[in-house]
C-alpha cells in the first residue's frame, strides 16, 4: 500500500517499528494486525465503538474488559445499554471468583451449552446458590433482576472484603430482612452499589444493564 504519511494506517499497509523501540496502533475492533520479523504484538485492546470516552461508564467497562471478567458483543461493540440474562451474569460471577482467589480467568465456554461450565463452577463455590441448578434452558436465558444479580456478585469474594466506607440506615424499596437484603445493604455500604435515583432506590425487580454490570465489576476490582 501506499505511506502512511499522515500517520493513519489504512487497509493492506505496511508500518515499519525501528529496533528497540514501540509503536501503539489503534484500528477497528475487526481489523487483523499482522506482526513478523523480530518485533512482537505485546498487548492488543480491545476499543468498543459505542463506549466513547467521556460517558459515565468508560473506564468501568475498560477496566471490566481488560480483567477478563466481561466480555463485549463482538470485538468492537459491547452494547452498554443491554441487558443481562441470568445465564450471563452467573458467568461474571464465576470469573470474579475465580480470578480473585486464582489470580487469573480460565473458564471457558462449554462446547454444546456455553454456560454450563460457569453454572458448575458458581455452584461448586457457592457463588450460585441451589435454585440456579434446576433452572431449565429458558430459565438462565430470562434477563436476571438487580436482587439477584447483587447476591451473585457478593458471593463471588469473600464477606470480610466488603468495608463499609458508608453508613447506609435504609433503602427505601429494600426491606430488612428481605431476600438479598443483606447482601444489598453489604454492597451500598462498600461503595459498590448506590441508588437508581436520588432518594437511593435499588430497584430490585427490575433488570440490569451491561454499562451498570461493568461499574459493580470494576469497583468490587
């Protein structure tokens, strides 16, 4: 192809890295990048086309993405404004707990049910609790609500990292005493979760978005 003189690679050309030096590239999420001769691809970053810096979510999904906990839609969108089903949420579970007390993410989808794997593992390690191994096909791919989704992620590490660095009297939509009540209150008084509005409603029956999921991934991080 032709120079890149204006210091923009376009498709089929040639970018020259001198020795002992580095050179950061950015291009499309679907662009392949061919490395050959002595040099070396060190890190490639995943860029999602609709998370634009300067939206509240940004470094939330960066960080999520780059831990190997939450994956995007394809390689260069993630969908910040989707939902997640419950299949999906039990798998980011599963990899916060295994990377928090494994050092590294290695769960991988199962060939014939792709979240099989992480359903045995959050069972295994009492991130997921009984009810999730009875749940048919249909069930783990309904959209997961805010309570449940909150008493997932708190059984993906242990109590004692949950400080309190808040004082958090009551929620006005969560009841003491209610289902996921105390995992909820654990996770407003650390920092993790905070109000759908301003009078601090969790809104537990309602589902949660991808942008939201990668904020409580990034902050229990």
């Amino acid at each position: 192809g032709s120079a890149a003189g204006s210091g923009n690679l376009n498709a089929r050309q040639l970018y020259v890295v001198g020795g002992s030096s580095s050179s950061r590239i950015t291009a499309k999420g679907d662009a392949g990048v061919t490395v050959w001769g002595e040099a070396q691809l060190r890190e490639r970053t995943v860029v999602f086309s609709d998370v634009p810096e300067g939206t509240w979510y940004y470094d939330y999904v960066y960080a999520a993405v780059s831990a190997g906990v939450i994956d995007g839609m394809n390689s260069y969108e993630y969908a910040p404004e989707s939902g997640f089903t419950v299949a999906q949420a039990v798998k980011i579970a599963a990899c916060l707990h295994q990377l928090y007390y494994e050092g590294a993410v290695t769960l991988e989808n199962d060939p014939e049910l792709w979240y099989t794997t992480f359903v045995e593992y959050a069972l295994a390690n009492s991130v997921a609790g009984s009810k999730y191994a009875d749940m048919s096909v249909s069930e783990f791919n309904e959209p997961i609500n805010r309570r449940d989704f909150a008493v997932l992620f708190y059984n993906a590490m242990p109590s004692y990292e949950y400080e309190a660095i808040n004082t958090v009297e009551s929620i006005p939509d969560v009841a003491a005493g209610s289902e996921g009540a105390e995992e909820i209150y654990a996770l407003y008084r650390a920092g993790i979760l905070n109000g759908m509005n301003l009078e601090g409603n969790y809104q537990p029956e309602s589902g949660i978005r991808r942008n939201e999921a990668a904020a409580i991934v990034a902050r229990m991080l």
